[in-house]
C-alpha cells in the first residue's frame, strides 16, 4: 500500500508545465536501501524498428519528448518528497534507476536488468528466494511497449504501476497478477465515447485508430459495447503513418459520416487531423481519445477551426504542490534540444 503511494502522484498529471529540457546524470538513479525502476520516453519515435530488424534504434538522435521529460520528474519528485517524509517510510531510503525507452529494440535489454540478481537472471529460483534488482517499476508509456515487457515483471510478481497503459488486456489479473495503473483502461474510456455520442443522438459515425494494441483493442471494444444502442459504426480503420489519409477521409465524406471518433496515438492522430484540414474536411465532429486529447500543437495549426468541433477525453489534472519548484531546481544549463553535442546528449539523456 505504501509502495502505491509513491506514484499515485502520476494520476492525471497532463502537459501543465513548459520549459526546456535540461539533463545530469543524476536524473537516472539515486541510491537507497530499496531500488525502484522507471521506464520513460525520453524520446519520440515515429517509425520504430521490429524486434527482429538488424537495425537499432538510438533514442538520443530523436527529438526530445517534453512530457516524458515530466512524468519522469513526477517520479523522482515523488522519492524526495517519500524520503523526505518522517511517517511515510521512516528509516528506509528508497532510489530508483531510470532508463529512456523509446523503442523495444534498444532498450529491452533496461527491462531484463530490473528483475536480475546481481546481474544475473535465474528463471527457476523460487519466489521466497528470489530478490529482482527493484521492487517495483513505473511504465513504460504505451500499450505495446507495456504488453511487450509485462510478463517479465508479473511472472514474479513484482509491482508493475503504470501511467500510459490503457488496453484492456492488461485488467487480466490471471495474465497480468502484479499489474496495476493510474490511468482508466480502454474499457472505461470507450464507454465515455459511447455515452457522448448517445447524449447527441449520433447514431452514423467512424472510428479510426492506428496500429497498435491501444487502437485494436478500442476498436473492439467499441464494436461490442454499441450492440443494442443505435450507433452505425458506418466506416473503420486502424491506420498506419504511411497510410493514404486523404483517401480515408474522402470514403468518410462519400458515406456523410459527420461524427468521427479518433482513438489512436498522437503521431497518428496529429497526421489525421492535418490531412483532415489540407483537403478542406468542415464541419465534423471529431472524438479525440485520452492519447492526444491535451495535444498543444494541433490547436495551433491553421485552418483547425474550419474542420468541426473537437471533444476531447482526458484525465483529471492534479495539482502538485512544490512540483514547479522542485524542477527548477533541478535543471541544469544543458539544454538537449540545442546541444550539438551528440556524445553529450547521448551520455545524459539514454543512460546506456
């Protein structure tokens, strides 16, 4: 229960706070009687190497992600203010070592150092016996990545408290026994939707998603729960970023479609909304799910106000009381998105 109380401060905590990003390695790990792990992306990627492709991915050579750069902060803000504490966990130090993880391929390898003993990894110790490297982990950010890791954590049993993860598969508690989150599943957000569109009277509607489990599982969820309701699910697609999306919009316009339901990840959503304003799409409503609901560049780009009204579902903000202060303090004079050094950034930001 105490252990919970570490990162419940990561619960509706959205894009609040706008600075540079600034790094020392001492962002990364901090030393304590009991370690805590943190996987977060540091970097965005939009076209992520497969598991099996002879190419890696070097996170520091993308662009910096700022609210990655955040919920890291959140975690470590949420350690000083424990140890700092004289009730929460008296005499127990807790620390925590944190790793970019933009992509599977590069840093899979960050998630198998987490549940090694003294840098090793014995499937078939038992579990009386066994002592991971950290006694619980925050992340990553994102349904695949998080189904992609999981098992590895929750077949021992060890805590996985997670920020970014809304697919519904990872309520099975018979797959997933350790695994819990800060966020509302898809099941609950797709019921929103669907009491949105009920409240209107919409009854023909599309939903597009991207690639992904977050999408998929959405999509299925949307089909079973509009059964018996009235809704026409009249188009859907789950879209990749090469996709055509001026054609997907124009068999939308032909079959009059004026209430779209986006449920997809940012990259996506964002190349949607734009290809949506380059081929004049007006007056539609547009059903942003939680992953780019708060998104601050699309509100900006222009001719946005001519495509429709956008809806937007996103969790609650929480304020955080010495939070400002605590990152402030923290920065250092390295900016990473305007230090030419590749060799610094890379030392920094990856922690490989």
């Amino acid at each position: 229960m105490l252990l919970s109380s570490i990162y419940i401060l990561l619960v509706g905590f959205t894009n609040c706070f706008f600075f540079k990003i600034s790094w020392s390695t001492s962002d990364f790990s901090l030393e304590g009687d009991y370690l805590l792990g943190g996987l977060f992306p540091l970097h965005e990627i939009e076209h992520e190497t497969t598991l099996f492709s002879a190419e890696t991915t070097e996170c520091f050579r993308h662009i910096s992600s700022k609210s990655g750069y955040r919920m890291l902060q959140v975690m470590r803000f949420a350690v000083e203010e424990i140890n700092n504490s004289t009730t929460l966990l008296p005499n127990v130090s807790l620390g925590y070592t944190i790793f970019d993880y933009c992509s599977n391929t590069k840093f899979f390898n960050s998630a198998l150092s987490f549940i090694s003993k003294n840098g090793s990894i014995k499937p078939k110790e038992k579990l009386n016996n066994y002592q991971p490297k950290v006694i619980a982990l925050t992340g990553p950010y994102g349904s695949t990545r998080t189904m992609t890791i999981a098992p590895l954590f929750t077949m021992d049993l060890i805590p996985m408290v997670n920020y970014g993860a809304s697919t519904s598969a990872l309520s099975n508690k018979l797959q997933y026994p350790s695994f819990v989150r800060t966020i509302p599943s898809n099941k609950d957000l797709i019921e929103m939707i669907i009491h949105i569109i009920r409240w209107f009277g919409w009854n023909w509607v599309a939903f597009i998603g991207s690639q992904d489990d977050y999408s998929s599982d959405g999509l299925k969820l949307f089909n079973e729960y509009i059964k018996n309701t009235g809704i026409c699910l009249a188009y859907q697609e789950c879209l990749s970023l090469n996709a055509n999306y001026s054609l997907t919009l124009k068999k939308i316009d032909m079959l009059n479609i004026n209430v779209i339901v986006v449920f997809a990840l940012p990259q996506y959503a964002s190349k949607f909304i734009k290809a949506a304003i380059a081929n004049n799409i007006q007056d539609k409503v547009w059903i942003a799910s939680n992953a780019w609901a708060m998104d601050q560049q699309l509100p900006r780009e222009p001719g946005i106000g001519k495509i429709g009204t956008i809806i937007g579902i996103a969790e609650r903000l929480l304020s955080l009381p010495g939070f400002n202060e605590f990152v402030y303090k923290a920065r250092q004079t390295t900016d990473v998105g305007h230090n030419d050094s590749e060799g610094a950034i890379k030392s920094k930001i990856c922690n490989q």
